[in-house]
C-alpha cells in the first residue's frame, strides 16, 4: 500500500515536472487553409474565396477540407511525439493552417525541424485595451433615419466580439421591448447552454454566444470558479464593448438614484456575436484568440471588434505584420470581414501602438465633449476644485470635517490603511455622524485594492454626509475618472488644493499636547457633480491613446503606413456592465459603468462600420476603412484644428496641436462615411504586395503565412492604395500613386495638396472626372526641401462638384542624400 502511495506521488511529481516544463505554441504547417485552397489534392476541390467573400459554411467541400486538415494535423503530432507527452488545443483550419499544442520547449525544437512545419512560435499573452456619444457623433438626426430609423439601424448586420463575454440579461441586449428579430441565415454560429440555467444565451439579439479557454487551461491561468467556463461575463468589459456598437437605443443609464442620461449602441438593430477568449485575473492567450477569430469568421460574422492587445511583442516574431495573430485578420478581411482593433493605451509615448497591419482599422482613442466636475467649498470661503460624479450636501449648509486619521477606534489599526476609508468597523461612528469624512488617495486606489465606491459606502455605513478624498502624491501619469456615487462625494485631485484642504483643517483643529483632537471646527460643503459642462474643445485625443509612427519590426524600425487610421470617442463612456464584473472595482455590482480606454473607442467604430455595411452591403472592408478615413474631421466642434493631450514637463497634463500620429486620418463623422464619394479599395493581393515590398521583411517567412510568392509590382510598400500617405525615408523625391473609385454619381473633382515646408508636395492631375463606378489614378510627388529630422506633415484634397470633400493625410520624414 505505501509502496503503491509512493508510485502514484512520483507519478504526480512527474507530471507537475512536465507540466511546468510545458509550454503553449502555436505552429503553422504546409497545405493552404480552407480560404485560400486552389485544389490540386485528390479527393478534395477548391475552396477558395475571391477577396472579400465569406467562407461557404454549408458547403460540403469546406467541412471535408476542413476535416483533412485537422487529420493531418493529429497525425503529424502522433508521429512525432508518443500519446500523453502532448496536448493538442486547437486546429487552425479556415483562416491559417496550423494549430496550437502544449508541449515542453525541447518537443517545440524537434517540430521546428520536422518536415512541412513552416513556424513554431511560442503563445503569448493579451490584455484588455480598457451615453453620450450617439449624439456627439451625430447619430440620431444624421445617420439613424438614413436607415429608417434606430429600429432599423444595423439590421442583419451581425457584429462578432473577442472579448471577455457577455451578460445576456442587460436591458442593452434585451428583446422584449424591441421588433421581434428575425433569423439571420448567413450566420451560423453556436449558442452555449449555462450549466446552471440550461438555457442558451441567445435570444435573437444575440445569436451566438461561445468561449475559448484551451489555452489558458493548459497553462494552468484558468480558474473555473472566477473565470467562468462559458460566455457569461465575469469581468464587464465584454458586455461594455458589445453594448458600445451594438446596445439597444434609449436604454436609462441609473445608478444611486440619478439617471445619466440614456445609453445606445452605434447601430443599436446589429446582431451580437459573442466569442469569449479574454477572463478577469490574466487577460487572454493568443491561442484562445485566434481561435476565436478563425470560428467567428467561419460563423459569418460582418464585423469585428478586437478590444484587445498584446502584453509585449511576441517572442519569436521579427516582423510586427506577420505573426498568428495579424495573419488570422488578414485571412478575415480576405473574407470580407471589417475588423476594427483597439490602438493600445500606451500614449502619449511615441511607438506604442500595439495595432500595426494596414487591413486593420486601429482605433485611437478622444476624449468627447461631456466633462465631470464639482467643487468643495471651505469653512474660510476657499472653493477648492475636484471631481465627483455625486450630488450636493444640504444647499447653504456647511458640515464639520472630521479626519479619518482623528476617528480611529483605536491605534492598532493603523496597519489596515484606514485613511484609505475602505472598512467602516475602524473608524468611529459616533464622530462621524452628521460630518463629512476626510480620506487618504493611497496607492491601494492605483493597484485597485481600495474604491472610491468602497469610500462611499464607508462614509454612508458611519452616517457621515458625505466624503472628500485627498490626493496627497502622486505620479505623474495617474488618471482620476469621476466615480458615480450615491453620497455627496469629492476627489481633490490637484496636490495643491489637497495641501490647502490639509492646512486649513489643521489650523481648525486644536489639539491637546499629545496630539489628540479636542474639537473639530473645521467645516465644508460638497458642490453638485452630477451635471456635464459641455466643452467645444471637444474632441481631443486622450493622453492615453496609443501614438505612432507605426513599426514594422520589433527593432522599432518605422513603417511606410500611418497608424492609428482613425479618432473614436474612448474616454469617459458609459455602457453596459456585468453585475459580477470585477474588471473596474468602482462598478462592483452596477448595471453600468463610465470607462475609459481604446477599448471603448474600437467599438464606436465597429458599430459605425455596421451602417455602412447595411447601407452598402457589396462593400469590401478596405471600401469601408476608406469612407471612414477619408471623411473624417481633424477640427474641434469650434473650428480649431484638433488638440492633443500630452503629459508636461512638470507632470502635469498640457494640450498640444495633434498631428496624425495622435488621431490618424482625424475624428470619425459617421454622417459623411455612408456617403464619402469616392473610395480608396484595396484586397488580399494588394496587403501581400506591401508585405513583399516592406524592406527587412523575410519572403519566406510571408510565404509561411500567406502560401503565396512574392510579387514586387507595387515596388514600394507606399504605393498601397490606402486613404493615407507615409514615407518614413524620403530621399531627395518619391513619386507614390493612388487610385480611387467613384461610389456615387458622376463628379469632377480639383485636387489640391498642402504640406510642411521642409517638404515640397505636388499632385497629378489637378483635377478629373470620375463616372459612377469607374475608377482613376492620381500621382503624388514629394520632394525633401530641407533635412529636419522629424516628420512633415500634410495632405491632399479633393473636392467634388456635388458636394464631396475626400481627405487623406501625407507624411514624410526628409533624410540627406
């Protein structure tokens, strides 16, 4: 019996040992994907798309090759290694051929020399990218009735979310005040049954709900229990991005009493297709999401919106354009699939966008025009300013201020924080009652282990009136967001207001010669912040939003392609929340919540790509890029060119002139995109061209991805027709082309350009004629006047005789000969 408990804790031990050893990789091999299969294997016929057409999921010649491909996967990986030393997760079929497995480092090494094995690379993690802009944006009177209305906006048009899930129960998703909706035959993807309901999460609204976790499993990162072993939300995130693009109209935004206005996604009728791939503690694995990517596209989806981004760059990947991740999205929009991916929330650094590929629209993030903001009025008439999303105290009453630091119970607590105001039973309510509490903004507020929410019930559990939070220290780069609260409440965010409150209240309150208070005589009064001020400065691009030039390796080479392409609304945004979300530890238990990240702005533009889509359902992905980029505004509401915020050399935050780098093309007018005139198109061969023309870029490692040879008749990488110019090296004069496509009626357009002095433009020809549906070229020339060392920027406009002004950005940055 010992000798059999002895075998089985070795056995144990080994396994732990192999486990701990073993890592995820996902590995691409020879044979095309189901998208790109040209035929030319006995037994199995083409299956490959034109460019920008879906996958035929009904199609029997698919699910067999499908199938092939699956076979040949497992068999590669049972001649290789013996059953039980290795774990395969996923196939990659449709979009990459490949498939992830868990294996030790040494397993990884001999598939990287086994015959038909292109690339073996090593998984690696993602993040989250963490309702008033219907109306910003203009969507109720500008773009709503041009589809009948917002119970028509985005009908059929069925948006897929990689993101953390969703909560089916919110009034966002609901469908019982709504038109019954109909099916939508082109998609075909699954719903999950939860394990404790037995119903599905589907409800006509949602039309499919799945989640992906192999990898995360295997790396031993999942916990069931927290992280949710289906597509329920158990973080917030997913339900807030979904709800974005996607909620219904009109929803009521209450929380403690207030209603914030009313919530509703950008194309409130589009149909939510949930693939659950990122969980609450750790984020997500490449692996996950690439699975989710391959079978939201094979399901059918029109859209998709990535609210996601790496960690750190992958491991074994020199190029940032070719890796599983970014050649899965180009197998996608192959597919005809809009993809809009969040910029990353780097900035306001230069280099730090994590969305790199041209077929992707990487989305930066503004900051809108609704700004909270509320004041604390002091015994000595001093009107300190902060935020607090809370009402008033008492009109015309002041309240004694009592120090959380002067109302301990005893001095034993001192090891709990309890300036941090997070536990009621430290502090003494008998001298709380009827004052307003002065707290502590610690560090735990950063690391998220205290709340301003907890703050609050604190405050209201001691029957305090109310509550002000003082901001001491703190770094520079720290954001404050006003925090809904129920009880009249205040952040002094403002180190100096803090030092004013502190020193006041000392001076008001005598002490005895151990230190102990003897009366409290200090008063205050919280001011009402639940009223927006509307700013025409809006928008701006938030000091967060990720900011290029755009790389094309991870030596941080730069790329001749503009990135971010677009300015969303990102800051500050309402939406849908799950009740058990914990992404937000304000919003613990709410229905909603006010956030803030290119997370948010990503959406926007995922469900603004959804009525144009409805409006023009032929369209390819890049056509829809193009009308959003090249209709876009780079003013303010008030006229001026748009603002930039950037961190000072003090630490504070000061506003600077944006350039293309902080907002890509500029702002999005959705209004104007579902009528851009003309169109910049491009295609699958079109993003192969500029891959083969990058410099640095490997053709066998394109060929590893795309299974095509190179072809170099665009001769530069800015030659690709995108709706923006970028030379990261002009020498002397470079002469790029472009070629538009008329989508309306017959129009003459005059063509000007405008650059930079230290680079001359000139654009050919001055002007033309397009007819409807046909298509010109025009040359731009740009030439180095004197050597600056930084970037140059500018633009060519077009301007129709009906109307239409077609805008695209130029940059170069000017080197000797």
């Amino acid at each position: 019996m010992r000798l059999l408990e002895f075998g089985c804790l070795v056995a144990v031990l080994c396994g732990l040992l192999v486990s701990v050893k073993a890592e995820i990789y996902i590995v691409t091999v020879e044979g095309e994907p189901v998208i790109s299969y040209g035929g030319g294997i006995d037994g199995f016929e083409a299956t490959a798309v034109e460019s920008d057409e879906k996958i035929d999921t009904n199609s029997e010649l698919v699910t067999s090759y499908a199938h092939h491909l699956e076979k040949k996967h497992d068999m590669l990986l049972g001649m290789l290694f013996e059953p039980g030393t290795y774990k395969k997760l996923y196939s990659y079929r449709h979009l990459i051929n490949g498939f992830a497995v868990h294996i030790s480092p040494e397993q990884a090494e001999t598939l990287r020399h086994a015959p038909g094995v292109k690339s073996v690379e090593r998984d690696w993690k993602v993040k989250r990218l963490t309702t008033h802009t219907p109306q910003f944006l203009g969507l109720p009177t500008g773009v709503w009735p041009t589809g009948g209305g917002f119970d028509r906006a985005g009908e059929d048009i069925v948006i897929g979310f990689v993101d953390s899930g969703i909560y089916p129960h919110h009034p966002s998703f609901a469908t019982h005040n709504t038109e019954p909706y109909e099916p939508v035959p082109k998609y075909r993807g699954k719903c999950e049954i939860d394990p404790d309901t037995k119903k599905n999460y589907c409800n006509g609204k949602i039309v499919g709900a799945q989640h992906f976790a192999q990898a995360a499993i295997a790396a031993g990162a999942f916990n069931p229990s927290m992280d949710l072993a289906s597509p329920l939300d158990g973080d917030g995130h997913g339900s807030h991005t979904a709800s974005i693009a996607a909620g219904n109209n009109g929803i009521p935004v209450r929380m403690h009493g207030h209603e914030f206005g009313r919530a509703s996604g950008m194309a409130p009728r589009a149909r939510i297709a949930v693939y659950k791939a990122l969980y609450r503690l750790f984020g997500g694995f490449i692996a996950d999401v690439v699975a989710a990517i391959d079978q939201a596209v094979y399901d059918g989806v029109d859209i998709l919106s990535l609210s996601v981004g790496p960690n750190s760059p992958p491991a074994a990947t020199k190029t940032t354009f070719l890796n599983p991740f970014d050649a899965t999205l180009l197998g996608a929009v192959k597919a005809g699939v809009f993809v809009a991916q969040a910029a990353g929330n780097g900035g306001p650094f230069p280099k730090t966008m994590v969305s790199y590929s041209p077929w992707i629209a990487s989305v930066a993030a503004a900051i809108d025009d609704r700004r909270y903001k509320n004041h604390l009025t002091l015994g000595n008439g001093k009107v300190l300013a902060g935020i607090g999303l809370s009402p008033a105290t008492h009109l015309n009453e002041s309240y004694t201020l009592v120090a959380a630091n002067d109302v301990l119970l005893d001095s034993s607590v001192m090891k709990f924080s309890p300036t941090d105001c997070q536990r009621p039973e430290l502090l003494n309510k008998r001298l709380i009652e009827g004052k307003i509490l002065l707290c502590g903004y610690s560090f735990n507020f950063i690391s998220g282990s205290a709340s301003i929410k907890k703050v609050s019930e604190t405050a209201k559990a001691l029957g305090a009136v109310g509550f002000v939070l003082c901001v001491e220290n703190v770094s520079p780069e720290t954001r404050f967001d006003p925090v809904p609260v129920g009880l009249p409440g205040i952040v002094i965010v403002d180190v100096r207001n803090s030092k004013e409150l502190v020193d006041y209240y000392n001076i008001s309150t005598p002490r005895d010669w151990t230190g102990r208070v003897k009366s409290f005589t200090g008063k205050g009064k919280i001011g009402d912040g639940l009223m927006p001020i509307l700013h025409k400065s809006a928008p701006q691009v938030a000091l967060f939003s990720a900011r290029g030039p755009n790389i094309k390796d991870f030596s941080f080479q730069e790329a001749d392609l503009l990135k971010p392409d677009i300015l969303a609304p990102g800051s500050l945004i309402w939406a849908a929340w799950s009740p058990n979300g914990t992404d937000e530890p304000n919003y613990v238990g709410e229905g909603f919540a006010m956030i803030s990240g290119t997370s948010m702005s990503a959406p926007h533009i995922a469900g603004i790509a959804a009525l144009i889509k409805q409006k023009h359902p032929h369209w390819s992905p890049a056509a829809i890029k193009s009308a959003l980029m090249t209709t876009t505004s780079t003013l303010d509401r008030a006229g001026n060119p748009l603002l930039a915020q950037q961190a000072s050399e003090t630490g504070t935050t000061k506003l600077v002139k944006a350039t293309p780098f902080d907002y890509g093309s500029g702002h999005v007018d959705p209004r104007a995109a579902l009528d851009p005139g003309l169109i910049f198109d491009a295609g699958y061969e079109d993003y192969l061209g500029f891959l083969c023309t990058t410099p640095g870029i490997d053709v066998h490692e394109i060929r590893n991805y795309t299974h095509t040879p190179c072809n170099k008749t665009m001769g530069k990488p800015s030659n690709l027709n995108t709706p923006s110019i970028t030379i990261s090296h002009l020498v002397r004069t470079q002469t790029v082309t472009r070629t538009v496509t008329n989508v309306a009626e017959e129009e003459t357009y005059m063509i000007t350009a405008r650059m930079d002095p230290a680079v001359a433009i000139d654009v050919n020809p001055p002007a033309m004629t397009v007819r409807a549906g046909a298509s010109r070229k025009f040359s731009v020339t740009l030439t180095v006047r004197r050597v600056t060392g930084t970037y140059s920027f500018g633009e060519v406009l077009m301007k129709g005789s009906r109307g239409h002004k077609v805008r695209i950005p130029v940059l170069a940055n000017g080197y000797p000969r």
